[in-house]
C-alpha cells in the first residue's frame, strides 16, 4: 500500500513538475484582434505555470470546444451576445457562467490547484475591482497568445462525445453546488466587460 500512495505521488510530481503541456489544437504566437460591436470576446489566461505537463480542455455546456489551456498561455474567443457556462473538462470539472455583452472584452482566470490524482482547474471572473484584476495587465504581458483551431478540437470533443456530456453534467451540477462566494467568483455579468 505504502509503494502504490509512493508511486501516485511520484506520478503526480512529475505531472504537475515536468515538461510543459502542448496542445495541438493551439497555435502559439498568435495574437488575436481587437472585439468588434457585433460580438463579445473572452480572454482565457493562464498566469501560472504549476501543474504545467497538463492542458486544461474547456468546453461550454452544448459541447463546443473553447480552447486548451496550457501554461503561462492566453486565448480569446468571440461569442455571439447571450449567456454561457464554461466548464474546465477534468478532475474536478469546474464551471463558470457568463452573461456576455456585444462589444465588450471579458477575462477569465483558468487557475490550477492541486488535486487528487491530478491537478484541478478552477475558472474564476476577473472583473475591474475585484480579486486579480490588478495583476491582469502583468499576466496578459507576460503570457503567450495563442489561437484556438476550433474544428481540430470540436472533433476531438466529437470523438469523446459520452465523456464530454460527463464533464458538462458535472461541471453543470457543480455551479449549483458553491457557496454564495464561489458563485459571485465564477460568474461574469454583462457589466464586468471592458
């Protein structure tokens, strides 16, 4: 028993302490364009390097592929106005729920803690005033942009299709599950928008 808790923390130490996660639905180097008027942008940044051999699949709650998070990485995508649950496909499988606003930029911090078995990725708001807003100039600079190959991930998402609805059911029934605090921190109203 002694040697298998051994070899887990081994696995896991060398998962979160290894080399850095890829993703071949990502294109590094990129920078995105500036929102337009017809449309809303969200910015994904993943400050951190911890847990860095694991890429974070996130996904909305119709099973559209949004991106891969790796570390010290950044990605926006454009949404049509509405509302939105984005889910960090994982252990754990947390969600954060978004009310987007035409024209306006939204960020999202995709934040790696340490699990069980591996890594957990939490997506919390970054809103003008609140926690982490001020470090997310620094963050945006000193990440790496990247671009998002939308239909190479949607078929990756496509060919998991009975594990991705797991992580959306999951991910779905969590927001429910936090506390009044957690939720506030998990959820971007149309006003947080720049």
């Amino acid at each position: 028993m002694k040697s298998l808790a051994s070899l887990v923390l081994a696995g896991s130490l060398m998962a979160l302490s290894g080399c850095a996660a890829t993703s071949r639905y990502m294109v590094r180097g990129t920078e995105y364009a500036p929102v337009t008027s017809e449309v809303a942008q969200v910015v994904f940044v993943r400050p951190s390097g911890f847990a860095r051999g694991i890429a974070s699949t996130i996904v909305d709650a119709q099973g559209r592929f949004i991106g891969d998070s790796i570390p010290n990485s950044r990605f926006a995508v454009n949404f049509a106005p509405g509302e939105y649950t984005f889910i960090a496909w994982g252990e754990g499988t947390h969600s954060l729920k978004a009310n987007l606003a035409a024209g306006k930029t939204y960020y999202i911090e995709v934040a790696p803690v340490m699990g069980v078995w591996a890594a957990r990725f939490h997506l919390k708001a970054l809103k003008p005033g609140g926690k982490n807003w001020d470090q997310l100039q620094d963050w945006l600079r000193e990440s790496t942009p990247h671009t998002v190959q939308t239909a190479e991930g949607q078929q990756y998402v496509d060919g998991r299709r009975e594990d991705a609805q797991d992580a959306i059911t999951k991910g779905v029934a969590r927001f429910a599950e936090y506390t009044p605090e957690e939720a506030a921190e998990r959820t971007l109203t149309p006003n947080d928008g720049v």
